[in-house]
C-alpha cells in the first residue's frame, strides 16, 4: 500500500486524516511537529507527503525545503489555513506540488492524493504481468493464478519500481534509493537476490541486464 507521511499538529484533525485515509487503503504515519517528521522520512521512504505550514520546531516550508535541498523529490500536498500569495509562492518555491485550504474537503483531498501520484506514475487498478501473474499496486502484492506469492516486501517494492518504469532502464541508484531510507545501509550482494528473486518469476528474458547502468523489465 502506498506509504503517506502527514505532518500535522491538531491532534483531532490529524487523528481525522489518518482514520480517512487508512479506510482508503493508505499506509498513514502522523507526525506532531517537523523534527518529528524529519526523523521518520530518516528512517521509511514515503509516497506522499501531506504537510501543515504552522507547525512546531520546523514550519513546514523550510522542512520541504530540506528535503527538497537533499534531493527528495517526494510529491507533497500542503494543507494550510494560509492564504496569502506569498505563502503560497513560498510553498511553491520550495517545492510543493499542490495545496488544500483548510478546511479541506477530505473527498478532494483524495482526488488530489490520486491524481498526484497517478503523476508520478504511481498506479492503482490491477497489473497483468503474464497469463498468470498479476501485481497489486495498492497492497504492493504479487499473484499467481490469484495465490499470493507472500514475496519480502523490499522485493515486491523493487517490483514497483519496475512498474513505474516499464520499458526504460531503472538504474541503480534508483533502487537504492527506492529500497533504502536514507540512514540504511545497502550493498550490492542484496540488490542482486532481490533482483533474482523477482527473475525466478518470470521467464529468463523478462528482466534485462544493462551492464554498468542497471536493469529493464519488459512485459
């Protein structure tokens, strides 16, 4: 399920926001202030990011700033009571990708939320791998004549990665940066099984080797 980071500070809303958007099919981390927040993206890598501006220890602007900075490109969606053109200007300089104002209607927050990712190639209906495999976008699963193949999770979102970029070349760095925070540790040798692991399922040719670059699916 694709992971959302919120960083808000009224508990009761943010309690709201997670209940909706959980009934949604999302995977909700609530953060109360911007340390906080930036200590979870830290340790878990996030689909969507949904931050309030006015928020203790870092505002919401200079956080997305940070992280942008760093090279996160994460898609984000300010919820604020802010409307000045200013703060909006920043909002966007800063790197925001859209915004809401409260209080948001949680039906178009959720439009929003999907048109968003769908931007970021990010998919929602079933994907037919082969006659019998099929991927589950929204629970991130693999199946096979409809059984469940229970594969790892860092497996299943290197799967992901490839069916976002179907047809062209996934480099390495992108997986890294897809299956690691920023404060883990990868090597190579684990790159490698997971990639055979997801080999094991399709036929030999399915997932090509581009030396010194990285890899591409094909299906």
């Amino acid at each position: 399920m694709y992971k959302i980071l919120v960083l808000e500070d009224d508990e009761l809303f943010a309690s709201t926001l997670e209940d909706f958007l959980s009934d949604e099919g999302f995977e909700v981390d609530i953060a109360f202030d911007g340390e906080e927040c930036l200590e979870l993206n830290y340790k878990k890598n996030y689909d969507l990011y949904i931050f309030d501006i006015n928020v203790p220890k870092i505002n919401g602007l200079e956080l997305l700033e940070q992280l942008r900075t760093s090279g996160d490109d994460t898609p984000s969606i300010f919820l604020t009571s802010y409307k000045d053109k200013d703060t909006l200007q920043t909002a966007f300089l800063n790197g925001c990708d859209d915004y809401l104002k409260k209080p948001a209607d949680l039906d178009e927050l959720l439009l929003r939320i999907k048109a968003l990712l769908k931007r970021n190639k990010k998919q929602f209906d079933i994907i037919k791998l082969s006659n019998t495999l099929t991927y589950n976008p929204l629970n991130k699963r693999i199946y096979e004549n409809n059984i469940d193949l229970n594969l790892p999770i860092k497996v299943l979102e290197l799967m992901e990665l490839f069916v976002e970029n179907r047809g062209e070349i996934v480099t390495k760095e992108m997986i890294i940066g897809k299956l690691w925070s920023t404060n883990q540790e990868y090597s190579e040798g684990s790159i490698r099984v997971y990639i055979n692991q997801i080999k094991k399922i399709f036929d030999k040719d399915t997932i090509l080797n581009i030396k010194g670059v990285g890899y591409k699916i094909e299906f």
